[in-house]
C-alpha cells in the first residue's frame, strides 16, 4: 500500500469486513469517510454502495434512551464514529429541546455498544474529541472523567479509539492494554494554509511558530521542526490564591523567543473555546511587530461566539482561523471570512482502512514526507 496509489481494500486480506456506524452529530463526516472507503473498495474489485449501517438512539417521552442497530454486525470489523463536541443535537424532553452534551453523546455511544451485542468481530471507535479529555488531570479533590470514561469502553469490549490532537495524550496511560491512537493532522492544516492565504511562504525568514502556552509546546514544536522555523512560547501567569470557574485565573501572558517583528505567526492549539486567550496573545504579538497572525485549533467549537473575532480580524490583529471538521461547526462560524475549515475525512479514512488490514499507518501515509513535498512545492 501506498500513498500515492490510495489504500485498495482486499476483502481477502482484511480483518473481517468492514462495518461503519455513524452516531448523530456525526452524519456528515461519516459520510465523506464512507465516499472514500467506496472508492477505494471499488479500486480493489469490491463492489459496494456503502458501509455504513444504520442505527440510531431514540428517546422515551421521560428522556431514556435505548440504542438501536438496524441490520446485521455479526462478524463485522466495526467502526463507530461520534462527534462528543457536537451541540446541535437535540431531542424532545417535557415539552422543549434539550441540547445533547458531551455526557449525552457518550451514553449513545455506550448504548450502540450494548446493542452490537458482542457480535461484531472487533469494535473501534472513532472519538476526534476525546470525551472528559480537559479533565485530563487531577490537581485537587475531583474526578477524572477521560481516565475513568476510557477504562469504561475498554471494559465494554471496545478494541481500538483513534482521536485526534488530544488535550492531554498521556490520558492514554489509563488504558495500556488497548489500542489507543492520537492523531495530529499537521499536514492537512498546513496544506490548507498554503491553499487559503494569499503570498504565504513558511521560511525562516518570514514565518514563525508561537505556542500559546507550555502545555500546547510539543504540538508547536512539531509544526516548527517539520517547517524548520523557529518558535517562541508564552506562559501563562496566574494568581494561584483564586480560583474562577474551577481555575485559577490568568493575570498575563508572558512571552519567551526571539523576535516576531515583521514576521508571520502561527499558533496552534486543541480547541478554541471562549477564545480569550488566543485573542490576548495576538494583542501582544502584534504589540510586538508580528506582521500576520494564523490561529489553529482542532476544535473551534467558539463557546462566546464569534463577535471579538469579527472585530479582531476587522482591526488587523487576526488574520485567519482554521479549525477542522472533526467536530460541529455552526454554519455562522463557516460563513465567516476569517474562518478556513480543513477536511479531515480522508486521513481518518486511511486510519480505518488500515486499522481493517491490520497495517500501520505509516506504510499507507507519511506525514513527514508529505510536507516535505508541500514545502518544495510552495517555497
């Protein structure tokens, strides 16, 4: 298999055969996913329309739920893919529309577990934002969600979870003995980037990497040593004797690295949230003579909404935002200007083809050197 002549499935060499479900919230990946895995099928000699079988989880007047899987899983190599971020959903409870939350979304998850019954030959699942993955730690008498949730799945019979850019990937030790992928899709973002700005070139002379504090450090180091730029680094300092909505607060962001005058900027991170902090580092940068600014997050989910970054990207101090489509993005935040969403469906369709062959991934795609020829391309 190889990159260049797309993974061709061959339903002899195969696991067992392939299954897709698709939890709500997460129809319209799972869809281009499918298309790919067809395509591919096909290219192989197997003729199909789709993979993908049909479940769902219907609600009870009172609120119950209960999972429900429509055709056949029996000997199937299953993969579930959900969307845990996706706030969209709804459903009827007494009378009005309850969003579904995170816990929502991993109770369905859990139910269509329940209802394969043990019949499927093996169980992925296919989780881009880890469920209780910013509860990644414990610093004082509180639980800890991700671990414990993992532990849940593993105990359920579920053989493999691929996610993409977690919070903390370290969550993983809470499950040594399961097959546990974390995913950075460094080279769709920076082909996406290369794709939407105008007059981009990522050389050492005019683009560097900031990260937007320590704990987002080794996903920046991974874009900077891939670019061969240099990189510079804010921390966060705090005033530890408060704490608001379950943190202390961030009194500055103190930066650390050589100079960023005149320079392009990208930072990246998991998740855009309330987005404060990415603003609050684009302020000092620019104070600082940064030329453009690029933010990244994995999940740009905007829980404030999008009003500071109109206005931000109105007055010159953001440039652009890109985020993927692992998870919900409402259509406001798409219709934004200064918002690029990149398409991952492809990569995640290359981890199920060769997690259903039992290959590595780095025998079907090598991010490394995909970049290198994106550099050579466009520098």
């Amino acid at each position: 298999m190889s990159i260049n002549n797309e993974v061709l499935f061959d339903h002899q060499t195969n696991v067992a055969p392939l299954g897709l479900i698709t939890m709500a919230g997460a129809t319209e990946l799972g869809n281009l996913i499918d298309s790919y895995l067809v395509k591919w099928a096909k290219k192989g000699g197997y003729e199909t329309d789709s993979f993908q079988i049909v479940a769902e989880c219907p609600r009870f007047a009172s609120g119950d739920g209960k999972g429900l899987i429509k055709s056949t899983v029996r000997g199937k190599d299953l993969f579930i893919i959900t969307d845990m971020g996706n706030y969209s959903v709804t459903y009827d409870y007494f009378g009005f529309k309850n969003a579904m939350s995170p816990d929502d979304h991993f109770q369905d998850l859990k139910r269509i577990i329940q209802a394969a019954g043990g019949k499927a030959h093996r169980i992925n699942v296919i989780m881009p934002i880890l469920y209780g993955g910013r509860q990644h730690r414990r610093s004082y008498r509180e639980s800890l969600d991700c671990a414990v949730a993992l532990q849940e799945l593993q105990a359920m019979g579920v053989a493999n979870i691929v996610t993409f850019d977690a919070h903390d990937p370290r969550v993983s030790n809470a499950i040594p003995l399961m097959g546990f992928d974390n995913v950075i899709p460094s080279y769709q973002v920076l082909k996406a980037m290369f794709e939407s700005i105008e007059d981009f070139h990522a050389t050492k002379d005019t683009f560097m990497v900031v990260s937007p504090d320590e704990g987002a450090l080794n996903r920046n180091m991974l874009y900077a040593s891939e670019l061969g730029v240099d990189m510079g680094m804010f921390y966060k300092r705090r005033d530890y004797s408060k704490i608001v909505d379950g943190r202390n607060p961030i009194v500055a962001h103190e930066y650390l690295g050589n100079s960023v005058e005149g320079k392009d900027v990208f930072i990246a991170d998991d998740i855009i949230s309330s987005g404060e902090s990415v603003l609050d580092i684009a302020y000092e940068l620019k104070k600082r003579g940064a030329k453009r600014i690029f933010a990244y997050a994995t999940y740009s989910i905007f829980t404030n909404g999008l009003e500071k970054f109109d206005k931000a990207y109105a007055d010159g101090f953001i440039s652009g935002v890109f985020g993927t489509n692992l998870t919900y993005c409402s259509p406001a935040l798409l219709e934004r200007k200064w918002f690029h969403q990149v398409d991952v469906s492809k990569y995640v369709a290359y981890f199920i083809a060769s997690i259903n062959h039992d290959v590595s991934i780095s025998t079907v795609i090598d991010p490394h050197e995909r970049i290198e020829q994106l550099l050579e391309q466009h520098n």
